[in-house]
C-alpha cells in the first residue's frame, strides 16, 4: 500500500513541457528540468535502470532552428544541437568535408537510433565511448551554450571531464558544435574507426579518429588524432600527431602514430574488452583511422563508414 | 501532472491524457487499443516496438508518448489498405520471412522507413536497416529477400 501511494505521488509530480524557442527551454532547466530530444540516452538509460526519468521534463525537439547544418563565417561548419545522426550521415557538405564525422554518425545505434539521437545528446551525454567525440575533437569543435545570462563558447577538449560528466551547468543548453575550417595549407582527409564485434547495435570497444593534411609534395603537413573508450574522456594525443608530421603519411608513420595511442591510452576493463586488449588495440584502430584519412587526403574513395572496411590495414 | 496531448495513429487523431513518463508504445497499445507493436526488450534493442513517427523510425517503447504530441505515427495497422495487404506483407508471407510473427511487425515498419529512404537498397543496406531489429526464428533470409524483392517489384513498376 506504501509503495503504491508513493508511485502515485510520483506520478502526480512529473511534469513535462514543450519548448518552442531556446529561452523558454533555459528557463525550464533553470527550475530543475532536464532537457530531452530524442530520448535516445535518457529514456533508453531509464529503462537499463542506469538512473530514472527525471521528474521534470522539457521537450527541446521542435525549437526551431537548432536543426540545420550550416557553413560558418569564418569556413568553418556549424551543427545545430538537434541535427540526427541520420541527417549527418547523409549530408553533403559533412561527408565532402568530414568523413570521419560521417564514419561515426553512420555506426551510432540502428537506423532509429540514427533518426532520432541528436549530436547535441551525443555530446552532453559525455560518454568516453561515444562515436562522434573523436572526429569533433579533430576538428576543433566547440560547444556552444545558452545558459541563463548569455551564450558561452567552450571548447569540447574543455567540456568534457569524465563519463557522464561536463562543465555545462544544469541549467546551460547546448544549442551547436561548431567545427573550425578545414586546414589550409593542402589537402585533407579525415576518418573515424572503431573496434567493433558487430557493425550495428555496437558501442566501441575502442575507437580513433584522425585528420591528416598533405603539402603539394605529399608530405604530412599537419595531424590530429583522437582516442576514443580508451581513458576516462575521449582526447586528442600529441605524441600520434608528432609521429605523422613530416612524414609520408604511409604504415611505418602510421603505425608509430598507432603506438603513441597505445601508450597514451588509460583504458579499463569491462565486459567488452580488459584494458590489456584495449591498448593493444589502441595501437591498431589509430593506424587504421590515420591510413584511412590520408587515403582520402590522397583523393582516393573509402566508403563511410570506414569502420566495415578497414580490416587489415 | 497527466498531460492532454493528441495523437494521429494511422490517419486518426486521438486527444489523450497520458502521463508524463508513459512511452509511445504502451500509449498506443493500452489507451489507442492498437497492440500490433509489440514489447521485446522494452530498451531500444529488439525493434519489436517499431513506429514511424512524422516518417522516422522510432524504438516506441523508448520514446515518450508527450513528445509525439501533434504528430503522425504509423503502426504496423496502418501499412494494410483494410484487409488487402501491403507488398511488404504479402512479401513477407510469400518468402518465409515470418515464423512466430513477434518481430513482424517492428521488421515491417523498419523496411517500410527503408524503402521510403532508399528505393533500390543494396542487401547491405537492407541488412544495416533490419540490424535493430531482432528475429529468433527465420534467420533473418526470408526477410532480407521479402524486402529486395518488394524493392525489385517497385523499380520494375517505374
């Protein structure tokens, strides 16, 4: 009898309501509610039991104009909070430009997690497993958030603090992650690998990303690598992009690049794979991923996503 | 707080009183009355649940029913015309792609989202669509042929 009384007294103090504009979504958030798009960590998360549905709610998915992928101002790209997995994976501009953000989007989930999970949720989740974090890093990204007093521009190296765990207040919307302008000075291929079981439904056992740029003579003029899974958040690892620089982007630099990661990883030991095969691993995925993005530096075609082809390399 | 929201199912819209937590699926099976979707794994893994919701395909029992408010969702009753059958469904029947009939609906829904995206689905992209939702009987062939050859039927149509 207690414990139905006290379901009942729970229900009766969930709240929920819908957001039409940015202002009105902080100022539910100000009072305590979480924000929910697609639902795709917070009520899947309920239903592990990983923690229960907040008591207050307030929808974000239809607050117009968080939507869009756009170009920045200064050449950049700009990806609204709302923008789906699904939407990435196809967008033009994202897999002409950012194919190692298209390699991640397209592995995220099933195709309705794709549809429904926004990169916004992606990256507030905060998860050191998440597809997307490495080739965001790679790129520069920033989050952008609105809080109660104004907007502030964070970088994602800076947002990210461990599972679960951001700098944004409780009551900060991300409303974008802006990617910088491709770097100049050549061409550039980009890509995202992960270690996987399956090629769906998976969450990486470990993961890199990479963005590798040529001068006129073929020569690595300029790399960033990420690991993903492999420490307590997903960083960028200077000792990797030391290793490609100068070189001729080919398997002894990338295989260099791929022990950098692997002695740069702090990974743990869970169900799907002890820390001893991570940073074996580790070693791997970063020269697949590094391979991968001078390949498509070089001009040549690797389909997204470059995870279900790289096997081998 | 119960919230009053309205949703169109299969064409038909319904004004509800549904609580804040109640999800999609148990919506529209317990207060709609449709139970065709059906509940697996009640976490986003089996696709047994599977709807459309304003065309996308969503894991029902992980969506909250507040959130489809004013939108058009499709279950796996709406893919008939009455009692004649969609091509998928008879494609279904006619290559195997059903045995105990538990995934049916969910597997029906997702190819619907797939070929609505993709006309020509190579089998690759047949199997990435149908890879969220789980079948235990058929081994997944008869299915992955049903919905080619629906595909196949449609690009020979024009």
């Amino acid at each position: 009898m207690s414990t139905a009384t006290s379901m009942t007294t729970s229900a009766s103090s969930r709240t929920y309501v819908e957001a039409r504009d940015v202002a009105t979504a902080v100022a539910a958030m100000s009072a305590g509610a979480r924000p929910i798009a697609g639902g795709t960590d917070l009520v899947v998360g309920a239903r592990h039991g990983k923690a229960p549905l907040p008591a207050a709610l307030v929808g974000i998915h239809r607050i117009p104009g968080l939507g869009d992928v756009a170009p920045t101002d200064g050449g950049g790209l700009r990806i609204g909070a709302l923008v789906t997995h699904a939407t990435l994976m196809a967008d033009p501009t994202v897999l002409a430009s950012y194919p190692g953000l298209a390699d991640a989007s397209a592995i995220v989930g099933s195709h309705a997690t794709r549809a429904n999970g926004t990169l916004g949720g992606n990256v507030m989740n905060s998860s050191p497993a998440m597809d997307t974090g490495a080739p965001l890093l790679c790129h520069g990204g920033v989050a952008v958030l609105v809080g109660p007093v104004g907007e502030r521009r964070v970088a994602l190296a800076d947002l990210w603090t461990g599972p679960g765990r951001s700098t944004a207040a409780p009551d900060e919307l991300l409303v974008a992650v802006e990617l910088d302008a491709l770097p100049a000075g050549g061409a550039s291929g980009s890509s995202y690998v992960r270690l996987q079981y399956r090629r769906q439904m998976e969450i990486a056992i470990v993961g890199a990303g990479a963005v590798v740029t040529l001068g006129a003579d073929g020569t690595v003029t300029g790399a960033k690598v990420a690991i993903t899974a492999l420490a307590p958040v997903i960083h960028r690892v200077a000792e990797s992009e030391a290793a490609l620089v100068g070189t001729d982007g080919g398997f002894e630099a990338a295989k260099a690049a791929g022990a950098a990661a692997a002695a740069a990883a702090r990974p743990i030991s869970d169900v799907r794979g002890s820390a001893d095969y991570r940073r074996a691993m580790a070693a791997v995925i970063t020269r697949r991923a590094v391979l991968t993005a001078v390949r498509r530096a070089r001009g040549e075609s690797v389909p997204v996503p470059a995870s279900d082809t790289t096997f081998g390399s | 707080m119960a919230v009053d929201i309205t949703l169109s199912v299969n064409g038909v819209p319904y004004p509800l009183t549904v609580d804040p937590h109640a999800s999609l699926l148990h919506t529209v099976r317990g207060d709609v009355g449709l139970t065709g979707s059906k509940e697996g794994c009640d976490d986003s893994e089996c696709g047994a649940c599977m709807m459309l919701v304003d065309g996308r395909p969503v894991n029902s029992c992980s969506y909250l029913a507040v959130q489809a408010d004013g939108s058009d969702v499709t279950t796996v009753e709406g893919l008939s015309d009455g009692e004649t059958l969609a091509p998928l469904q008879e494609a279904f029947l006619t290559r195997g792609g059903v045995q105990c009939g538990f995934c049916t609906p969910g597997m029906l829904v997702s190819a619907t989202a797939l070929l609505d995206r993709s006309p020509d689905p190579s089998e690759d992209e047949i199997r990435t669509a149908v890879s969220g939702n789980l079948c235990r009987c058929t081994g997944y062939d008869g299915i992955v042929k049903a919905i080619a050859a629906v595909a196949a039927e449609r690009a020979a149509q024009g």
